[in-house]
C-alpha cells in the first residue's frame, strides 16, 4: 500500500497513481483540468469548524490530528475512508492538498491513517 502526499499545485507525476483531493474546498486559482484529480471525498475533509480552529492558530498540530481522527472515526466518514483504502489496496494514491505545508495538515494525518 502506497499513500503520498502532495500540493494540488505541482504537476502530476507518472507515478502518482490515484490523485485524490482530500480539501472541502477547490484551490483557489487553479482550473480542474490542470488539476488531474481522479477523487474528491469531501466526507475525508476536516469539518469547517476544525479548520478554523486550526487555521487560527488556537491549538497544536497534535491537538489537530486527535480532533480529525476523531471526526474520522464518525459512521459518516466511513464510506469514503473504505473507498481510498481500496484504491491504495490496489496502487499508489496520491492525497492532494492546498496547504502551504503538507507535512502539517490534514492529509498528512489521513495517509498515516490509511498507512496503517
């Protein structure tokens, strides 16, 4: 099983595999058909008000990745949380994100999930 994370903004790689968005909302300034995404669960998202709790500065990253894990494990993220399993099962998928820093966002937390 192979999850990597990358910016929605570089170009797609060959070996990219299945490119997923994994953001509730599309990046700003970028067309989606330059975007190559083959998914977007928006059921995987951080809820609005987790990502402004974050993007405000209120809280750790640790603090952060507990309260999405939580929201996680909700029935209703269930679903779309199984699909990206299976499409990893199967080949690379790449979880897409606009965040500045990947390393430190909700995709981060979502391909260690789905790594485990």
């Amino acid at each position: 099983m192979s999850v990597r994370v990358r910016r929605v903004y570089e170009p797609p790689e060959p070996d990219d595999g299945v490119r997923v968005l994994v953001d509730r909302l599309w990046p700003r300034g970028l067309a989606k058909d330059a975007a190559h995404v083959d998914e977007w669960p928006k059921g995987l998202t951080p809820s609005t008000e987790l990502r402004r709790w974050y993007h405000a500065d209120e809280g750790t990253f640790e603090e952060f990745r507990e309260r999405y894990e939580a929201e996680l494990a909700d029935p209703e993220a269930a679903e779309p949380l199984e699909r990206v399993r299976e499409l990893a099962g199967k080949g690379t998928v790449t979880l897409l994100t606009a965040s500045r820093q990947p390393e430190r966002s909700h995709a981060e937390v979502l391909a260690r999930l789905l790594s485990e």
